[in-house]
C-alpha cells in the first residue's frame, strides 16, 4: 500500500512538473513584457511595474528586448495605435499556450480606436471585443466627473476578491462573448455616447431611457467593465480603461489608489 500511496504521489508530481495535470502551475517564468513599441496611447504604467516587481517578477520592455512575448509570463498591451503583424499576435498565442497572461487595457473613443486591441482579442481566440463608446455616469461618478466612472458591480472571481468599489477614468465598454467571465459590470446608471453620435443622451443610456422601476428584480442588464477569458493554458484580462491603475493625473493622489482599483491591479498579477 505505501509502495502504491508512493507511486501515484511521484506520478502526479511529474505530470505537474511537465504541465500535463489539467490545471498545473504554468512552466512560465515571473517576467512581466511591457510592450512600448506600438504606440501605446495608455497611461503612466508606474505603479503596474511596481505591482509586479513586489510579486517578485522581472519587468522587461519591448523597446529593449524587443517584441517577443512567448518568452515571458505576462504581457502588458496598453491602448497600442499601431496593429500587431501576424507574426506578433501568433507570439501571443504561443504565450498563452505556455500558460502566459496577456493584459489588455483600451480607452475611450475619440481619444483612442480600439482596433488593435480587437485584432488581438479576434486572433487569440478570446471572445472580448472593446466597444469605441465612452462610458458616463451623472449618478455614479467621482468628483463630479460624469466619465469618471465607479462601480460596485462584481461577480465572484480571483479578481474581484477584496473589491467594494473601483473607479474607471474615461473608459470603454466591454463585449464578452462565450468562455469568458464578466468580473464587473456598469451600474443600472451607466450610459454610453456612442461612435456615430458621441452626444450624452439619457437615449444612449444603458437602460434605454426607462425607468429602473419598471424593470423585474430578476433583470440584470449586463455592461462589461473588465473581462478575463482562459485560451488555450493561458488567461486574458481585458479592462476598457488604461488610467485606473496609472500613477499620476489631475488628483492629490495616483489614480490607482483611488477605492479598491490597486487591490484589482494587485488581484491581476496574482491571477
């Protein structure tokens, strides 16, 4: 019986070892990628450096070492205005397939065509599109700013553990498809301006205008904030908003610090 306890107590170390136990810890190293080489339009990625370097990851830029991000553990793709080749994405694939992360922040239209980002997102196999809209809020919203956007809508997930409220800064709205998961979603007050019109229409709103009263309690209208999908042994995090873990901006403090948005930062690279 100790003979047997002993055998499949070596077995499964080594299928663990060689990533063939369905759900292993990934053969992938704690090296964070930040892609600066394609134009990115996001925001100060300070403190996302700091977040990693305190989990203990190496953080390397593409402008350096170029773009080679199956290499890696994590990528970071923020708000890039140049499209990604063939070849660039297929890289990313690899990543994944490894057990890589790859983290995805959009931004709003006009100030940014999510475009490149959906070209990654159609080509991974992640079913998350970035919405060109603005997302506004005159109800739920931080210091007056109606596009400056919070949110305590949160679904149960690694991401959202410790979360009571996070601020989105000028922000897209998400689209999640099959094999994804809504990690948090717009409040019942959220609207949006869209591409044709951009114009702040209570007819644009998410509710379509109606009043929330009239509405079951069994109703939830779904508008996807930030978005996680597993491709292949690997996970995507999308969120439509690059300056809600930024280091600076228009406030005494970082935007990161704002409500629990470092604790979601913190949550990413720990997923």
């Amino acid at each position: 019986m100790r003979k047997l306890l002993l055998l499949v107590t070596v077995v499964v170390f080594a299928l663990v070892l060689t990533s063939c136990w369905p759900g292993s810890i990934p053969l992938v190293p704690k090296t964070l990628l930040i892609d600066n080489t394609h134009s990115s339009k996001g925001g100060d990625i300070t403190r996302i450096v700091q977040a990693f370097q305190a989990k203990g990851y190496t953080v390397f830029y593409s402008s350096v070492v170029g773009f080679n991000p199956e290499s890696y553990g994590a990528v970071l793709v923020s708000a890039p205005s140049v499209a990604y080749s063939t070849a660039e994405k297929a890289k990313l694939s690899t990543l994944l397939s490894l057990g890589g992360k790859v983290i995805l922040l959009g931004e709003w239209f006009f100030y940014y065509d999510n475009s490149p980002l959906n070209a990654i997102t159609s080509y991974i196999g992640a079913n998350i599109t970035f919405n060109n809209n603005l997302l506004l809020d005159n109800v739920n919203r931080f210091q007056s700013n109606s596009d400056w956007v919070t949110t305590t809508k949160f679904e149960s997930h690694p991401l959202s553990m410790g979360l009571s409220k996070i601020v989105l800064y000028a922000a897209c709205t998400l689209n999640a498809g099959l094999n994804t998961f809504v990690v948090a979603r717009a409040e019942s007050t959220s609207y949006t301006a869209s591409v044709e019109s951009l114009e702040l229409s209570e007819a644009t709103s998410i509710e379509s205008g109606i009043d929330s009263d009239s509405f079951s309690s069994q109703v939830i209208i779904v508008v996807p904030l930030v978005v996680t999908a597993r491709v292949g042994f690997g996970k995507v995090v999308a969120v439509g908003d690059s300056d809600l873990f930024g280091g600076d901006g228009a406030l005494p403090g970082a935007y990161v610090d704002q409500f629990n948005n470092l604790k979601l930062l913190q949550n990413v690279v720990d997923w």
